[in-house]
C-alpha cells in the first residue's frame, strides 16, 4: 500500500461549511502556504467532510491568517501516532 | 514470423495494424514501432491480450515479438493487473463532477479522487477523457493521490488526443498516454464502466 493521504505529524483544520472552507483554502493559497484541501477522513467526522491539510511548520501563520480574516476551522486535529487527535475546537457560528 | 512495419505511424494506427495482423492469422508476429507512445500502447494492447512481448531496441525504432495464441483472448478480466476489483473502469470526462459552480465541480472531483484512497473496493483503471486529462497533468492537486493509485495497481490512462489539444503532452505526471482505440476496446470489454 502506498502512503496515507495524511502524514504523521500533519495537522487537519476541519471544517463544517463549504464556503467558508473554500474561502479559508483561498486564504491560505494566496499567502503562498503549501497547504491541501482533502476530504475528511472517515474517522474524522465533520458535516460538510472538508479538511485543511498542513505540516506543523505552518500551524501558527495558518491559525493566525483564519483568526484574523474570522475563518477558523470548526476544530484542529493532528494525527499521530496512527489517530487523529483533537488538539482545539473553535466555537463560533458558521464553522 | 509475419513482420510489419508500423515505423513512422502515428498512434492510433500501429495499435489498429497489430491487431489486424494478429486477427487474419499470425499467433506470432514482429512488430516494427518508434519509441514512446506507439511502443508502449502496442505492447499493451497485445499483452492486455493475453499474448507474450518481447521487445528490443532496433535501428530507428523498436521491435515488439508478439507471440501467444489468440485462443488467450479474453482473459483480460482474469490478469493480474485486472483482478484489482474485477475490471472495474472509472471513465473521467472532466476535470469537474457534476454540473454547476465550477469551483464546487473541482473541489467534488478532488474529493472523489482522494476518497478512492479509502474505499475498500479500487478500479482496475482510470481512463480520463476531455479536461479530465488535466488532473493527472502537472500542477493539478489530484496528482498526488493519482500517484498513490497508481501504486495499488490501478492503471491510469489519459487520452493523448485531449493531452494534446490542451498542450499537456509533456506535462503528464502520471499515468500512461493512450488513444481512442485503446479507450474503446477498455470500455467494450470491461465487467463496469462507471462515468463521472
């Protein structure tokens, strides 16, 4: 089998709305980070099952931009160890 | 061994002159093609075909020994390659799925890709027609979990004609290039087409 789609170590901004996932993803795209919109992996439950994918290094400028442009994820998981573990939810309207 | 000289054509037509070569009689034959497409799709074809290749580098080309019988026909569906999930083949006609918003077609074919990483059952191939050619062209964001595809076994193939039209050729980053001929003959023979 070939590698997973998510890496060890990588974080998932998850997402509940598809406009405002697809506007975080222009966000993040046009400040040149090297980030990937991917389905939400099945053991990762989410309404809309959309998910930003990331490497650690980008974590703060990344929660820092969706902060300020009020674009924050519904909640922020990393997967480790083989699991996805919760590392924050956001509670705002409109995830 | 009947020789023919397929040299100089474009594809489809080596692909269109073996096979008659080996329908009129020959469970043998030698076969005369320039490197790159011509080599790679007639050497599929006969092998898709139950017949053995051996190739070797030949002045100005390549020589294909094809030999077999053509009683092996059919069984396609039993070969290695096929038995991922029973020859099973996803036609890809866009680089978007479904009609409306472009940008929400993009985002559903991306997602329909990466999610073919997930799903229990895979398709034998992926043949991609029109504009779904450019999401296995450099660039594109499914290229990546194309490449993870291709690495189960699934064979992915993009229209050379489309490759062309877009000015993609040289761009292809995974997958094989591949012709109308061949397309037809994987979409007549397969178990299930399913087109997206």
């Amino acid at each position: 089998m070939g590698q997973q789609v998510v890496s060890e170590g990588q974080y998932l901004a998850v997402f509940n709305s598809t406009h405002r996932v697809l506007k975080a993803e222009g966000l993040l795209k046009n400040s040149g980070l090297p980030i990937m919109l991917i389905p939400a992996p099945r053991a990762v439950q989410a309404d809309c099952g959309l998910a930003i994918r990331f490497d650690e290094d980008h974590l703060n400028v990344i929660i820092a931009l969706l902060t300020e442009q009020n674009l924050l994820p519904a909640f922020l998981c990393q997967f480790t160890n083989n699991t996805y573990v919760t590392i924050r939810e956001y509670q705002h309207e409109n995830h | 061994m009947k020789t023919i000289d397929c040299r100089g054509q474009a594809c489809p037509a080596p692909v269109i002159a073996t096979k008659k070569a080996l329908e009129e009689s020959d469970t043998s034959l030698c076969v005369l093609v320039d490197d790159g497409a011509p080599r790679e799709n007639v050497g599929r074809f006969a092998r898709n075909r139950g017949y053995q290749v051996v190739e070797a580098a030949a002045e100005d080309g390549w020589t294909l020994q094809i030999t077999g019988s053509a009683a092996t026909e059919g069984t396609d569906q039993n070969n290695s390659r096929s038995s991922v999930s029973g020859d099973r083949v996803l036609l890809i006609t866009s680089d978007h799925l479904g009609e409306g918003p472009q940008e929400l077609g993009y985002l559903l074919m991306k997602n329909f890709i990466f999610t073919l990483l997930e799903t229990p059952q895979q398709p034998a191939r992926i043949l991609f027609l029109n504009s779904g050619v450019l999401l296995a062209t450099e660039g594109a964001e499914t290229v990546e979990a194309l490449k993870q595809l291709e690495d189960r076994g699934v064979e992915l193939l993009a229209c050379g004609v489309c490759l062309d039209y877009f000015k993609k050729k040289e761009q292809l980053a995974v997958g094989q290039v591949t012709n109308m001929f061949s397309t037809a003959e994987h979409l007549l023979t397969a178990s299930s087409v399913i087109k997206l």
